[in-house]
C-alpha cells in the first residue's frame, strides 16, 4: 500500500493496521500516489497519518480544509467517537465553529493572538444561552 508506506517512512509510530482501517473510512486508495491526489484527498490523508499514529496529543490544525461538506460531520463524529484513543488528547484549531461545535468540551477563543474567551463548551452554552457559532462571532466583534 504506497500511501501508508510513504507515510511510515516518516512516522515510525504510525499504526498500520490503525492506518488501514482509517484508510477505507476516509475512502483513499493505496494505490495512488501523493501527488496524484486531489485537495480533499490529501486533507483526508493528513487525518489518516495523523490519527494512525500513538501520540498522547494531537494538534489538528484545519482539519476540515478541503474536505468535501457532505462528509465533515462524518469525520468530526469520528475523531471523538471511533477513532480517537483513549490516552489521546485533541486540540483543534479552526475557524469552521459551527461544524465542530458538537465535538467541543474545552473551547479557547482567541482574538489578536489574546485569549479572549475560554471554558468549558457546555457551561459557555448554559450560562449565556448562545452557541459556541454567537460567542465566537462576539469575541471577533
């Protein structure tokens, strides 16, 4: 399989049974090559490299840039539900609030490169009533 091969030359810890089955969920062939692989097709691929591998923490930066929309909530449901491992921690950085909020427990809102909002999703929810989407909208205000 080229596509996990190329990427366990650079990630030693990469699972390649954890690989696989990431693989399939995503929809991505081994037979193609990197650079033959469309925008969404190298998003997916990142996550697939990227959640293969045993790390405590992992950042995800964009992870949703060039993934198709139909399939976002999909992958979303799946780095908190089935594919995320016990011991891991995710940190996700994005700009597309809406779609991640349902997997939020901690949110860190930041403004200028300053904190300007931070806690717990649910309470951030109860105690001001508006979704994570408003309250972010109102840090940028």
């Amino acid at each position: 399989d080229y596509l996990i091969d190329f990427a366990k030359s650079f990630h030693p810890d990469l699972s390649w049974e954890r690989a696989e089955v990431l693989k399939k969920f995503m929809d991505l062939k081994g037979e193609s090559k990197v650079g033959a692989l469309s925008k969404g097709q190298q998003a997916r691929l990142k996550l697939v490299i990227g959640l293969a591998r045993n790390a405590d923490l992992m950042l995800l930066d964009e992870p949703l840039a060039g993934i198709d929309p139909p399939s976002r909530a999909r992958i979303l449901q799946a780095l908190v539900g089935e594919f995320r491992q016990e011991h891991q921690t995710l940190i996700i950085s994005t700009h597309e609030v809406k779609e991640a909020e349902p997997i939020f427990d901690h949110v860190v809102f930041l403004c200028e490169g300053k904190v300007a909002l931070q806690g717990n999703a649910e309470a951030l929810r109860d105690s001001t009533g508006h979704s994570m989407e408003e309250l972010f909208g109102e840090v940028l205000e």
